[in-house]
C-alpha cells in the first residue's frame, strides 16, 4: 500500500506536460502584435494555454529611458521572448568583445 501513492504520484507528474502539451498544440499565433492587443484580449488568447506553450503572452513594464513614472508595456509570445533575449545578449558580448583592448591607457 505504501509503494502505491508514489508511483500514482510519478505517473501524475509524468502525465502532466504530455496534457499540457496537448490543450495548446493546435493553438495559432496570434493574429496581431500582442503589443497591440489589450490585457483582456491577451487574457483571453492565453485561456487554456500553459505559462511554457511557444505562443503564451507575456508582458512586462519597463521604465522609460529619462522619465520616473512613465513605463511602456511590451508583450511578446514565449518563442519571441527568447529571441529577443538572445539577441540583447548576443549584442552585449559583441559590446564587450569590441571594447577589450581599447579600454587600455597606452603611453
């Protein structure tokens, strides 16, 4: 009895990204910027989805440069959430790899 509520609890866990997987597999993108889209209409499109599905909506607030209070709402799908993160870091090592060597005083 004790070696059965384990392994119902790891089939559970095993079965549980195969059903989420499956709810949002024949989800389309969304057929406008989610910058463009409102909160509802994101609420909405994301209904049924899971957090890690490619085309869940995300967004975040980020201040504006040179102001204190006004902040500007970017939201993207998942899958383009990392690709603008990897292109801000492929754009910070190209930084970095550019100014190593010229930040030497050379007399």
């Amino acid at each position: 009895m004790n070696h059965i509520l384990p392994a119902l609890v790891a089939a559970a866990l095993f079965a549980a990204p195969a059903f989420a997987a499956e709810a949002g597999a024949d989800r389309a993108p969304p057929s406008k910027p989610p910058s463009a889209m409102t909160p509802t209409e994101i609420k909405a499109y994301n209904e049924g989805l899971p957090q890690t599905h490619p085309y869940y909506i995300k967004c975040r607030k980020m201040l504006e440069i040179g102001s204190l209070v006004k902040k500007n709402r970017t939201c993207y799908t998942n899958e383009k959430w990392k690709e603008v993160i990897a292109q801000g870091n492929q754009n910070a090592r190209d930084t970095a790899e550019a100014m190593v060597g010229k930040a030497v005083n050379s007399n």
